[in-house]
C-alpha cells in the first residue's frame, strides 16, 4: 500500500457509484482503500467529517438512527 503522504484526498459519494468498485473500507476515519476486482488497494484520505457525513447520510436513507 502507499505511504499516507503520496494519497490524494477522495470524495466517499463518488465511490460508491463506481461500478467497478465492490468494496470501499475506510481505516481510522481517513484512509481510504478500496476492492475493484484487482484486489485491496489503497487509494486516498478523506477526512473523519466527511466520513461521519457520508455514514448519518446513509444510515438516515435506511430508516435508522446513529446515537
């Protein structure tokens, strides 16, 4: 995987309406990797607001709550 300092930020939404990619996992609340069928491989930051936005986003859409 690539050192933290050579990723470029990422926008989660953007993602996950990629058909090619299976899976997104998010380490930490910043590190971004992803499974397109080529295997786990890391492709960017993003940030814990942006993360905690897109996770009330979906959850919110499901009929659910976070507390």
């Amino acid at each position: 995987m690539s050192n933290s300092h050579t990723l470029r930020p990422v926008v989660i939404d953007e993602l996950m309406h990629d058909p090619s990619v299976r899976d997104i996992l998010i380490n930490d609340a910043r590190f971004v990797a992803i499974d397109d069928g080529n295997g786990l491989r890391m492709v960017g930051t993003t940030s814990e607001a942006e993360t905690r936005a897109f996770i009330e986003r979906e959850v919110r859409t499901s009929g659910r709550r976070i507390d």
